[in-house]
C-alpha cells in the first residue's frame, strides 16, 4: 500500500529470483517484526520478530508485488493523505473501517428484506473471515463485497416486483467492483449471478403456472 501510494505501482525485479517477488522502497518501520524469521522453523519462536520505529527507507522484497492494485492505491493513498504512510495500524484501521462500512451496507439490505431473520447472516462472520477483514488484504473488501451483492439479489428476489434494467445494473457494478479488487472473486460472482437468475426463473414459471 505504501509503495502503491508513492508511485512504485510494480516495483522492480531482482535477477534470478521469480518475477512474482518484486523489490520496493519503504520505511524500515514497515517491514519490521514479520514472520519470516520464526515461520516453519519450529526451533525459533517469535520473539525475533521485533519492531522498530526507524523510519529509514530501505529495499524490501514482497511476494504480493502482482496482486490486484487498486485496493492498495486507495488504502495507500488514504493513509498517506492523513501522514500517516509510515504505520502499519493506519493502513490497517482504513482497511477495516471500509470493510465495515461495506459490511454494514450488507446487514441493512439483508434486514430489509428479510427483518429479524437476517440475524442469521452474522453466521458468515466467522473468526477466519473476521480475521481477514482486519487485515491489510484485498480480501477482506472480496469478502465483504460477496456479502453486498448476495444480500442486493436477495433483495430482488423478495421484494415482489420483478427486477429492472437498473436494477441488474446496479448489481453488475457491485460484481465488477468485486473482481476489480480481486479478479480471483470472479467465479464467486458468477455463482452469485447464476443462482440469482436461477431462482428468479423458477419464481417467474411458479407466477404464470
């Protein structure tokens, strides 16, 4: 996120290793106390892994050099209009507070339509999806935007009234969205779509039956 928001969009390769592991420039405060010390070496425990305040730019390799970067550019670029580009807790406090804006925009849809039986919804928070959307991850937007597009098709299948043009259209941005942010969403969207269109078909034959 920080060197998506300070114009290091792939950064730069390194020969001989995999082109997916790419090197950038950021502030050793970053990339202090990870893992890699301690991970799968069961003769280290975690006590190595210290974090540091030094804000000195330094060359780092990561292996999410390809992933998606538009979530990264908003995240990064949030947290480098607030001065706060050097600490991983904003990165990761903007990165939650989105996920639960979206989050939230799921529950109320899936309240309107469904009223207190939409409690149940809150079982798709488990502890694994709660996890991931406190984390610095574009999966965290995936997981909370699914949520978004199932509880809208929910509401279209409900609601009484055959969907409109607009209607589908919305949906199709909040699909795109998704996929956008994480193209490995896409079959997940397309499940979505097909058991929106599925269920609406079958509704449609019970209507004029």
């Amino acid at each position: 996120a920080y060197a998506t928001a300070h114009g290091q969009l792939l950064g730069s390769t390194t020969p001989g290793t995999s082109t997916l592991i790419r090197t950038y420039k950021v502030p050793q405060r970053l990339v202090s106390a990870e893992p890699w010390c301690f991970a799968s070496l069961p003769e280290v425990n975690a006590g190595c892994a210290v974090p540091t305040d030094d804000k000195t730019v330094v060359s780092y390799e990561s292996s999410a050099a390809t992933y998606p970067i538009p979530y990264y550019a908003v995240i990064g670029t949030a947290a480098r209009i607030l001065g706060k580009s050097d600490s991983a807790r904003f990165y990761r406090l903007i990165s939650i507070g989105i996920s639960a804006l979206v989050l939230t925009a799921a529950l109320l849809l899936f309240r309107k339509s469904f009223g207190r039986n939409s409690a149940v919804v809150l079982l798709a928070c488990n502890p694994m999806a709660i996890f991931i959307l406190s984390s610095t991850n574009p999966s965290a937007l995936e997981i909370a935007g699914m949520l978004v597009l199932w509880a809208f098709l929910a509401r279209l299948l409900v609601r009484g009234v055959p969907a409109t043009r607009n209607d589908l259209l919305v949906a199709s941005a909040i699909g795109a969205a998704i996929v956008i942010i994480r193209p490995i969403a896409l079959p997940w969207v397309a499940i979505a779509f097909a058991g929106y269109f599925i269920l609406e078909w079958r509704s449609s034959r019970v209507t004029r039956s």
